[in-house]
C-alpha cells in the first residue's frame, strides 16, 4: 500500500499465481477507479495516480478477502471518506 503501485509480474513470481484470474473479482471492482483516473492498470502493474494515493485504503479493500467474507454482516472496522 505504501509504494502505491504493484508489480504484478513480481507478485506472480513470488506467489506462483497467475494474477488475472486470482483477482478477477478484485479487477473488475477496479475498473471505475481506472475510469476516474485514480489509477492505472497495465499488464504490468497497478499504480496509484497522485489523487489515487488519497483513497489508497479504499483500492487495497478491493484485495481484502476478509472484508468480502464478512460484508454480509454489515461490520465496518474502519471508516474511508
């Protein structure tokens, strides 16, 4: 979260996941903040734009699958604007 950007070429290698399809879900839930320049996706990488970095909290949950996993019981542990 800190550097505001993710080599996805490095996580595959350090992880031996291919990317796309393990975070498919998370992706997608990208996709409108691509399209409010928040941020860029490449086959490369995700990374931050300099307003993306304000709402750098609200692009990590998107990868929280403990977050999806206890969205139905409405549990908020911390605020994002």
């Amino acid at each position: 979260m800190s550097n505001f950007k993710l080599d996805i070429t490095r996580f595959e290698s350090a992880f031996n996941v291919e990317f796309k399809t393990y975070f498919a879900d998370a992706l997608e839930a990208l996709v409108p903040m691509a399209d409010e320049k928040l941020l860029s996706i490449t086959e490369k990488s995700i990374e931050c734009s300099p307003t993306g970095t304000l709402l750098i909290r609200n692009v990590a949950m998107v990868f929280d699958a403990y977050m999806k996993k206890h969205a139905a019981s409405k549990k908020t542990f911390s605020k994002t604007v």
